[in-house]
C-alpha cells in the first residue's frame, strides 16, 4: 500500500497543551535528549524481543552546527506509518505499556523505560522543526517521513530509509542552540 502525502493535527488530549511542555512541563531542556535516546533504546528492545539480538543495533547522536540539527538514529523497530499515526500524533499514548502486554508471563520480557507521547515532545522545547524518518520491521513496511514544525501541525509522507529504524532530526531554535 503506497503512503500518499497527508496533513492533519496532532491528536491530544488537553487543549494548548505544547506551551506547556515548552516552558512549564521540564525545567531543564537538556531533558528532550534523554527522552529520545531512551526512545530509541526502547526501540532496539522492541526489534530484540521480536526478532533476536542484532550485530550492529545502537543508537548514535550526530550534531552538526553548519546545519544547526541534532539526530538521534536506531536500529530499533521502527514504525509503519499507522504507528507514526498512533504512537507520535497522539499525545501522551503509552506504546511501550501496549507493546509490553503482549509478552506478559515472558521472561524475556525486559524493562522499556520510555513512553511515546510527552516525553518525545519534549523536543519542542529546543526545535524550530522536528523530522522523523523511520523504517518498520515488518516485512513490506515502507519508510515514513513525519515533519513538524510546532508539535502541533504535522505533514506524513513516504519517506527514504534502506533499513529498519528511526532517525529523530532536530532542527535546532536560534535560542536553544
């Protein structure tokens, strides 16, 4: 099934709630970092559980200052584009509390320490602009590419990556840099 180019708002569950997460709901803005990066390992814990451990899996943080852009990049799970739709445009929507009811009872089952929802848009805080550029697991998925510009409005497309996993690009804000 081909991703056509959509728009639409993020779905939440207060309204204004992004002015809060910007100034209100994290005193230190270093905190999008972590939130992010436990994402990702989240991710990679997700793709284990299913698929086994890989050669190559991690999470690496990349900081370019001519282009002003931190990204955040796994070899997780990544996400189709109807997880994009689920788990990034509806605010504060527990995926990882979801993903684990699935392996209840199993050993295996592992700790995922971060949530979908707030703690992503916690990226806010420090970006003009915020791009996601995932790949699912699943057989047949095709890459997604997911753009804001203020965590509220949002373009979903399909996007351009060769192997399964997410590349969070964030566009840093002349203040926050």
């Amino acid at each position: 099934m081909a991703i056509n180019m959509e728009k639409g708002s993020v779905s939440i569950d207060a309204q204004n709630i992004m002015p809060v997460i910007k100034r209100w709901l994290y005193s230190d803005q270093d905190i999008f970092l972590r939130e992010v990066v436990s994402n990702a390992c989240d991710a990679i814990t997700k793709h284990r559980m299913k698929f086994g451990q890989e050669e190559n899996e991690g999470v690496l943080v990349t900081v370019n200052k001519e282009e002003k852009t931190i990204t955040i990049s796994d070899t997780g799970i990544g996400m189709t584009a109807d997880e994009v739709r689920r788990y990034i445009n509806q605010v504060a929507f527990s995926g990882a509390t979801e993903f684990m009811k699935q392996f209840e009872g199993d050993e295996k089952k592992g700790d995922i320490i971060g949530h979908f929802g707030l703690g992503f848009y916690s990226v806010f805080m420090v970006s003009d602009k915020v791009e996601i550029v995932t790949l699912s697991s699943t057989e047949g998925a095709e890459a997604v590419h997911w753009v804001s510009e203020d965590g509220m409005s949002f373009e979903l497309e399909a996007g351009e990556r060769a192997s399964h996993g997410t590349d969070i690009i964030l566009h840093i804000s002349e203040d926050a840099k």
